[in-house]
C-alpha cells in the first residue's frame, strides 16, 4: 500500500470519526430506541426485525408478550411502570400499562395528527415527552398523579431531548447547550452544571445526565453519591452509546462495541463477566439493571443486581437496530443487512461508529499454537484500531487532507452507491430467528491508476449497449426477447435474487435455459443509478472473466431503464439450499450427503475464487462470498455467481484499498467490517465460514435450538469445539460419521476453515493455500492419502 493511498484510507477513518459526533444516537432510560426497558415492573421489550411489520415483543416474568395493535413502530422508551411507542412516520403515539398481572398489556393512545410528525420520544418515570419534526418544539403528555407534565415553551427550539425523574432536557437548536424543565429541582441543578458547554448528544436517567460535547469528550452531571458522573476516561470519541440508571452509567466503547460501566453501591457492580467480550449495537437501563442489543445477532441480554433472572440472551428474537426510513442514508451510509431487517419497507441508517459484528472471535490453531483469549485477541484489536486512527492518522490524514483541497483533488472521494444484496436463492440466508441478508452501500474504489479503478470506469460511455470493454464477447438480448423467455417475467419462473434484481428462469428462443437478472424497476426499493452502478460492474467484469468454476454470463440487455443480464442455467440451485432448505435436501441424492461431495463442492468453490485472486486480469475481489452465492451445475460442479458488489484488486497483492463495508452478515470478513479497508482475504474469511456450513449443515447465523438461546454465528457455535479438538460434535448427523480417510480429510478442511476465519486478515492463508489443503483433503477421501498431519496444514498468509 502507497503512502498516499493508505494516508487516504486514514483520512477517510478520522472523517468518520467526526461525522460520529455528529450523528451517534445514545440510549437509555429516557431516550428513544428500539429497545426499552419499564424498570418498575422488569419488563424489557423491542422492535422486532426481519417481518413485514415491525411490531413490538415484551418480556417480562419470564413470559413472551406480543403487544397490540400489531403494527410499525419506530421508536420505543420506558418509564416506571409503562413504555411508549412511536408509530413509524412518527404521526402517532400510543402507550401501555405493564402493571397488568394479564399476558397481555393494553394500548392506550396519546397522540395522533396527520399533520405533525413527531421524533425523539423520550419517557421518563412518569412523563412522556417528543420533539416536533420541522419545528423543534417540544410536547408533552402524561405526569404524576395523573398530572399532565409541562412543556418548556413554544418559543424554545430543541434538536435533541431525554428525560430522567420528574424532569428533562434537551439541547438547544440555536446554541446546543442544555436546557432543562419539569417538577423538580435536579434538572435545574443539571442543567446549572452543564452551563454553557456546547452539547452534541444528551441522554438521563433517575437523577444525572450525561452526553457527548461538540469535540467528542463524555461529560456527566448531577447527582453524583455513587460515582455516576465518574467518567473513567476522557479521550475525545472513546464512548457512542449510554444508559443511565439510578446510580450507576454504562457506556459503548466506539473502538469495540464493549460496554463500560460505573456507578452503583459499589464501583464494579454493573462489570458483569457475561459482557465482558461481547461487542454491543445499544444498551438501555432501569433503576438497577442494564440491557444491550448483542452486534453479533441482534439479540437483548440484561444484566445488573436488579436482575432477578439469570444473565443469558432474551427469548425475543432479533431485534432491528434503528429505524426503518424511508429518506436514504448520508454520511455513515446504510447499515448492514438494512433492506433485509426492514423486509423491504425501508433503510436503517448506520451509526458513525467503528464496531465489530462478532461476539468472541477465535484464534485457529496450528500444530505449535494454541488458542489465544479472546480478551488477549480483543486487545489487540482495539491497539490495532488506536494506533492506525491515534497515531498514523492524525498526521497522514491532516496532511492528506490540506494537500487534496490545495490541488483540488478531493473529487474522488464522491462514491456511487447501491444497496444490496439479496440472495441467490429464494431462502434467506439464515433461520427465522437469525440474522438475513445484509443490504449496504457499495463506493467506488480508488483510482490511483489505471490498473485499480472502479467497476464503473470500465465502461466507456454511459446509455450504449455497445460501449462496454470485452461487450462483443457476450450476446445482446431485446427485452421483448427476455420477457418472452421468462413468460413476462412471471413469478412461476422468479428463482432468486441477486445485487441488484431478481432473478428468473427462462428459456430462449433457440431452446437454451438461462437465468436471468433483471434490475428492480421500483424506485422505492433501489434508484436507478444504485441499480445502474451493480448492473456495469457485473457485466464489467462478467464479460472479461471464463473459468469452469465461475457462473458464466451469456449476455445482457440494456433498454432504457431496463438493466438485466443472462447466465448460464444452473439446474442445481444454490449449495446454501442444499444444505438448509428441508426440500431440497429430501431430494438430493445419496451422493451429495457425504463427506466426500462436500469437500468437492469447497474445492470447486475455492477455485473458482483462486482464479478471480491470482489469474484474471485485472485480479478481482468478490466481496460477497456465502453459500447462496455457490451454484451447481447439472454435474454438481460449483461454480461462484454474483459479481454486482466485486471490485478490480489493487495492483499489488500486499496493497490494500479503503472502501465502506458490504457483504452479508455471517460471512462479512470483521477485520474489512471495522475497518473499511478491503484486502483478497476478506473473500477468504467469507469462505471460511461457507466451509463451516459445509461442515455443521448449520447456517451462517441460525437460532440455537439446543439450549434456547437466540441466534448465533456458526463460527461462534463451532469454533471453540473445533478448537478444542471435539469436531465431531459439530459435525452435521445428516451426513453420518466420517470414515476412517474421510476422518482425516474432514478434519483438514475444519483447521482450514478455523485458519481463514482468523480475526485478522494477515494471519489467514491466501487461496493458493486453501485450494491445496482442499485437494490433499479430497485425495484422502479418495484413498490416496499419502502422509497427512495437522502439520502439513499450508496457511501461508500474503
């Protein structure tokens, strides 16, 4: 990597950071989510994902409660003994009572008007308060004894508001600092404290206040008689995400995700041990507990002396991050797997902040190592991250960017964008309960040369058919040809969907079955230029690219708004249907269910990826390698589809290149995740996890049926046994034991996936590795062993 190229990658990171300051969205008590918790009554609740509504589910005394009316909700926030919800469009507020001792909870309507679109719904013990969209005025509802709580006046302008007991504040619009109201005298004495400093964020609990200052610095104030306002460390950007109790704080650390706590009766009693590794999307809090909502599944865990049940994974499902909007996401872009988590009635923006999306990463082993902790690989993680941002950055970066604005060169840090990507199949990629597919923005990569430009500078000229390099290679179809094909693009013939459309089966004219992908038409779902910029990348790339393990294009059709391109048929769907979807696997025949098929399949698959890494030209790097995106031809050959999120590798192996993360959540590589800077090994980490499906028949993520618990990775569910040496017991029983040669092949092929699931790219094997452990593995399954230890595992690293 260049010194300018990486000082840009650095830049890119710091402008991040400070974009987070400005768009963090802090949790608690008194602030809206979409989780909450009513502490009166131990009641947690939260916004389910990945449904056609976004309804909310409660959980209290150890009993599932699904909450009426059955329809989209926003935003949520809990008091003492009730929470709120706002309906998404925000024009209604409708609240309910947890007191009941019934399994259900009764709704009760507080606001409503078609004309006045309400946002920062903010509960405290007893009021309930929001903030007008356009104008910034505050209302609110609801008090003590039935009272209704004051408002602050119509002439003051708010752009944020919490709410603690018996009072809350929010920052001014015209000067962002603090401003506080209700029946008592704590929020006069917390907004005294705060005086003048200019706030970015602000969120309450019972009796303090704590937020973000416009440079980053977490300051609290108010009640301090255990520790609250302690603030353990001061770095500017250390902390995203809050929650505020009674006496105690917690806060998100941006660099990790890992929660820090402080407060209470004594300094260490929100340190549970069951957090101590696990990376946090949000937390909130009551009087004496706290929750979070776990990155690695969207799933709640509540800890704390308040807590009267055991601290494990809530029986709720998945819960969505953020919001469900319509309006499309600026500076931080989309979050992952967005489109899927809304069911395609919106985006959910993505906070500005550097996290990872795996709880307990792992530390493969070789014949000389052993498994490192994961709070040894954790630390190195965040000294990984500060140095790069601390260090590095702060110089590289400045001066990068005093040199773009002198020469005028920052337009290249314009990205085109696309959201994402929807399986090959028509399956999601995970179970009910488990995390789907992830939707994202795709930039253009960097065009420090000729030779590693975006997918978009290889067309010529935008509008013609025939303006494409390597264009004559492939067939030019009129729709009317396609749509005849596919019988008007009828749902009989939808088979799947790709990165930028559906795709169908059809037959042509001379009597060839193909796929086809046809861009999605609706400018609600995708815009056309998102739909356009896949679209040229794929058939870029596509058209210049012919191997027997990759999925060929036969050709394209480009009419007007019209984007689709055709495939070759593969009349065996998607390895990830054989190995989840029940029918498929009833019909397989007795061949695919053995040992001896799948390491084909990962062999076939492997090098097909080895060849887009080492032999086209220019190199490719997929960056949405998973099991959907792994077909099989009429032979059961392998072969890896979908190109509509690759990009032309950097010029040199070693050299990385700084771009926004996509993929899918399972399969997305951390280290790219975290980081934004993309390597061939990110395609690595993403078939790692392909061979451990190929191993567990287990999803990417999927809802642990064994013990009840919410979803989880299956790195995280097989990893530490195959570290351990148990292989077997992750082993999938469909197949059946592995013979005596098969046991040794199978064996090989988990250390290799343990390899390229590394938490850091540098450690993984290049896929020259890959492809020969995977061929010595099916020599072994095919008596033709040789000699072969865990020893003679190749994990050379680039």
């Amino acid at each position: 990597m260049t010194i300018s190229s990486f000082s840009l990658a650095i830049t890119v990171t710091l402008i991040t950071l400070i974009s987070f300051l400005l768009q963090t969205v802090v949790y608690s008590l008194g602030s809206a989510s979409t989780t909450t918790i009513t502490y009166g009554t131990a009641t947690v609740c939260g916004i389910i994902a990945a449904e056609p509504t976004q309804r909310i589910q409660c959980y209290q005394n150890g009993q599932i409660i699904s909450i009426q009316p059955n329809i989209s909700f926003e935003a949520i926030s809990g008091g003492r003994s009730f929470f709120c919800g706002l309906r998404s469009g925000g024009f209604s507020l409708i609240c309910w009572d947890t007191s009941s001792s019934n399994s259900s909870f009764k709704p009760k309507r507080i606001y409503h008007n078609e004309m006045i679109k309400m946002t920062d719904l903010a509960v405290g013990d007893a009021q309930v308060c929001a903030r007008e969209v356009n104008s910034g005025m505050i209302n609110c509802w609801r008090g003590n004894s039935g009272s209704k709580f004051p408002s602050p006046g119509e002439a003051l302008r708010f752009r944020a508001i919490t709410s603690g007991s018996g009072f809350s504040c929010g920052i001014l619009k015209n000067n962002s600092t603090v401003l506080c109201w209700g029946n008592g005298k704590i929020g006069a004495e917390i907004q005294r404290q705060f005086g003048n400093v200019s706030m970015s964020t602000l969120v309450a609990g019972k009796s303090h206040a704590c937020g973000l200052t416009m440079t980053g610095i977490l300051v609290c104030k108010g009640n301090n008689g255990s520790g609250q306002l302690d603030v353990p460390f001061s770095s500017a950007y250390e902390f995203s995400g809050l929650a505020l109790g009674e006496n105690f704080t917690c806060a998100i650390k941006v660099r990790n995700g890992l929660v820090a706590c402080w407060g209470g009766k004594n300094r260490f009693e929100f340190d549970s041990n069951v957090i101590e590794n696990v990376s946090f999307e949000s937390i909130v809090a009551g009087l004496d507990f706290a929750c979070g909502l776990i990155s690695s599944n969207l799933s709640m865990i509540c800890w704390g002396p308040g807590w009267s049940n055991m601290p494990s994974e809530l029986p709720l499902g998945m819960i969505i991050p953020g919001p469900c909007i319509q309006a499309s996401c600026n500076t931080c872009g989309t979050y992952p797997n967005s489109e899927a988590l809304c069911e395609g009635s919106g985006n959910i923006c993505k906070s500005c902040q550097i996290q990872l999306p795996v709880a307990v990463p792992l530390k493969p082993i070789t014949s000389s190592s052993q498994a490192v902790p994961p709070s040894t690989i954790a630390r190195n993680k965040v000294l990984l991250v500060f140095v790069i941002v601390g260090s590095v950055g702060a110089f590289g970066g400045i001066c990068t960017v005093v040199f773009c604005l002198w020469a005028g060169l920052c337009s290249f840090l314009r990205k085109n964008t696309h959201d994402s990507v929807q399986p090959t199949t028509t399956e999601a990629n995970v179970d009910t309960a488990a995390m789907p597919q992830i939707g994202s923005n795709v930039p253009t990569s960097r065009s420090d040369s000729s030779k590693s430009q975006s997918p978009r500078m290889l067309r010529q000229r935008s509008g013609s058919s025939t303006s494409y390099k390597h264009a004559d290679k492939t067939q030019i179809f009129s729709f009317s040809e396609l749509s005849t094909a596919t019988d008007n693009f009828s749902l009989e013939n939808k088979i799947g969907a790709g990165s930028f459309g559906i795709v169908y089966k059809g037959k042509l004219a001379d009597g060839r079955e193909v796929a086809i992908k046809r861009g999605e038409t609706s400018i609600k779902r995708k815009k056309f230029q998102e739909k356009d910029s896949a679209f040229v990348a794929e058939l870029a790339l596509l058209s210049r690219l012919n191997h027997k393990h990759l999925v060929g294009l036969i050709g394209f059709c480009e009419e007007k708004d019209e984007r689709l391109l055709v495939y070759e048929y593969m009349s065996n769907g998607s390895l990830h249907d054989h190995l989840h979807n029940k029918d498929n696997i009833n019909r397989s025949s007795s061949i695919w269910n053995s040992w001896k098929m799948r390491i084909k399949i990962a062999l076939d698959a492997a090098r097909g990826i080895e060849y887009l890494h080492n032999y086209a030209v220019p190199p490719i790097i997929h960056r949405d390698i998973k099991s959907s995106n792994i077909l099989l031809d009429a032979n059961w050959t392998a072969r890896v589809s979908d190109f509509g999120l690759s990009l032309i590798r950097p010029e040199s192996e070693h050299e990385s290149m700084s771009t926004q993360a996509v993929g899918t959540v399972g399969y997305i590589d951390p280290e790219y995740y975290v980081l934004n800077v993309l390597t061939a090994k990110s395609d690595v980490y993403g078939l790692g996890v392909v061979l451990l499906e190929l191993l567990t028949g287990k999803r990417a993520v999927f809802k642990n049926e064994e013990d009840g618990t919410g979803p989880m990775g299956v790195m995280e569910y097989a990893g530490p046994l195959i570290l351990a040496g148990q292989l077997q017991k992750v082993l999938d029983r469909r197949v059946g034991l592995p013979e005596v040669t098969e046991a040794e092949a199978v064996r090989l092929v988990a250390y290799t996936a343990m390899h390229c699931v590394h938490l850091e790219g540098k450690e993984r094997p290049n896929m020259s590795d890959i492809v020969g452990n995977l061929e010595r593995a099916l020599a072994l399954c095919e008596d033709n062993p040789g000699s072969l230890s865990p020893a003679t595992l190749s994990t050379h690293s680039e």
